[in-house]
C-alpha cells in the first residue's frame, strides 16, 4: 500500500515538504492518546533472536535509523515505535544553522538513492538538549558536526561545545567529520587532525558526564582511500574509541541507472541508498580485518532488505542503521526487515543475532 502510495502521490511531491509533512504526521499520531502504545506494540521488534548488546546497553534489535531524518530530536519517541532498535539524531552543530539554500535534497527512484546537500540544517545543541531531556526510554545516539561559519582551525572548540552539551543525553555520540556539504569537514578525516578532535571531544565528554562513560564513535566517508581507512581504524584502537560507523553519503555518481544529464542538473550533494551498498560493505571488512571485536562496527550504506543487513552483521556489524531504505520503504520496513532478518538468524540455525556478527571475517 505504501509503495503504490508512494507511486502515485509522494515522489510527484518535493522531497524535502515530503519528508517534514510525513515526520510531522507520525509525531502527531504517536500523540493521539492510546495511538502510540498500539503502534509500539504492533511494530516494536519482541522477538528474542534479535536481541543484541552495544555500548552497555540490550537492544530490541540490530537495526537503526541513521542520522539526518530527525536532525533536531523532535521524534525519537515516534521513531521507536516504529520498530527501530535505536535512533541516532542529529547531525547537531553547535550553533542553529539554516543549511543550505533549497531544493537541496532529490530522489533518484531508478537507483533507490537520494541526493541531499542540506548542509547540517538544525537548530543548535541548546535546543537539541532541551528536547533530549524530555525524552521517553530508547537508545539514542547523538551525531555532532561542525558549525559552517567556523572555521577548520577553530572546529576543535566547535565540536567539544556540542559534546559539553549533549553527551550527558546520549547512549553514544558520534563525531561526524564526513558529510560532503559542510565546507572543509571532511578534511579532518586526516589522521593528523582527527587525533585532536577526538581526543578533545572525549575530555569534553569526561567533563560533562563524570559518573558515566559515554561511548564515542567517529564517522567515516566511503570515498576514502584504502590506507586512509587503515589509519583511521588504528587511531581508533589508539585512542581507545568505542566504534566507527561506515559509512556516510558519498561524492561518486558511478554506476547509476538515472540518465547522467539528470543526474548531473541536480548539482553537488552526497549520495545514499542502494549504489553504496558494495563500497559500504567493503570498508566494513576493512575495518573489521583491522580492528577485529576491539571496536563495535555501525554498517549504514544502501541496506534495504534483510540480506543487506544479514551480509553486513556477517561481516563485523554490531549494529546496522537505514535511512534511504526507509524513505522508500515506508513506516513498515523496519518491522518487515527485523521479522525477515529473525528467521535468517534461525535458518542458520543461531539463537541470536548476535551469534553471527563477524562469521564471515
């Protein structure tokens, strides 16, 4: 019903009034008294085998939302209910930003792919803070990011501004040096400069939050070099960080089946959805070959099914997270994904699903 939904009315419509038309929706009906806990019950994942640990915590289930669909926490209530075993907010600034100039984000529905260059649109840490404190019981994970006025020389301070703000409110933050649209960000995926900031933002998390440790994870770009995902992988065992998501959008437009003067008016902007789906999973064994079970794997890249999530667990993932196969799969994917993937998890004949994570490497 979705899919044909989505035929004949959604992708008529921009994405973005889509996007917060649809998200605006769901938060108003989680709200209707009675209505949120049936939808929990219906889509919640309660089956046993998929059941997984990650940063101290027992979740429902391996699959997640990524970040940049609820980039200033308005939701997470509701996007639990849906079925998700944690949602990750954000990207966070410090600062409020508009992003960039619209349109700014399109679909390529031939390639089961989006195209967004939004340019960490949110409303601050101060104001992500104040929502997160509200929050109902879940996991969530906070992803911070880099002001765009500020400068690649004062990213540092930046970065640990949010992290003071917000790690006492997460279950584990991500330092993202890897989105395409923030002018500069992605060239502190260097060893040289991510060693800093990381250290920087795990004192700023200390400070913050004395009694408890919160796990920090950094994540990385699929267009990195091979060597350069190497380093990165021995910086995190160096600085003893708890994971590394893998991966982000990317820049490339290879190999799509949208016409390339479509693709090309659409201008800059990073790519998600089903064309990551190999580079994804190959910097993933990568990172697993380097850093074995030391640090717990977050696969996001092009998982649309319950194959794709199984070959990622497969290959190293603690936890898998989806956002392009969301957007065209609908508010019963993640339930329709986690079903699938329990029944994998018994067909190779595992309790849970945590018995298969690494079986391949």
């Amino acid at each position: 019903m979705y899919r044909f939904f989505y035929w004949l009315v959604l992708q008529r419509l921009p994405a973005e009034g889509t996007h917060k038309v649809s998200f605006a929706l769901l938060r108003a009906l989680v709200a209707i008294p009675g209505m949120g806990s049936l939808v929990r019950w219906w889509y919640a994942p309660k089956d046993p085998a998929l059941r997984v640990h990650a940063f101290g915590k027992e979740l429902p289930g391996p699959l997640g939302l990524a970040a940049g669909f609820d980039k200033d926490a308005k939701g997470v209530g509701a996007l639990l209910s849906l079925g998700f075993g944690f949602v990750e907010v954000g990207t966070v600034t410090a600062e409020a930003q508009p992003g960039n100039p619209t349109p700014r984000l399109f679909r390529l529905p031939r390639d089961r792919a989006l195209v967004n260059r939004m340019g960490f649109n949110n409303d601050g840490a101060a104001a992500a803070a104040q929502r997160l404190a509200k929050r109902p019981a879940g996991v969530v994970g906070i992803n911070i990011g880099k002001t765009k006025r500020v400068s690649e020389e004062e990213a540092l301070g930046d970065f640990t501004e949010s992290a003071e703000r917000l790690a006492p409110l997460a279950d584990y933050l991500v330092v993202n040096v890897s989105s395409p649209n923030t002018p500069g960000l992605r060239n502190l995926q260097a060893v040289d400069k991510l060693r800093p900031l990381l250290a920087a933002v795990r004192a700023a998390c200390d400070r913050s939050s004395p009694l408890h440790k919160v796990p920090l994870l950094v994540k990385i770009a699929p267009d990195l070099a091979d060597d350069d995902i190497d380093a990165v992988a021995e910086l995190a065992l160096e600085l003893q960080l708890d994971g590394i998501i893998a991966t982000n959008t990317t820049i490339s437009r290879s190999g799509l089946a949208t016409p390339e003067p479509t693709v090309t008016a659409l201008g800059a902007g990073g790519l998600s959805g089903a064309p990551l789906k190999e580079r994804s999973l190959a910097v993933l064994r990568r990172l697993r070959a380097k850093v074995g079970t030391r640090v717990a794997l977050i696969a996001v890249g092009g998982i649309e099914t319950a194959d794709d999530a199984w070959d990622r667990i497969r290959a190293g993932a603690t936890l898998v997270q989806g956002y392009t196969g969301f957007i065209y799969g609908g508010p019963g994917w993640p339930r329709r994904l986690q079903l699938e993937l329990a029944e994998k998890v018994r067909a190779a004949g595992l309790e849970t699903v945590e018995q298969a994570i690494g079986a391949d490497s």
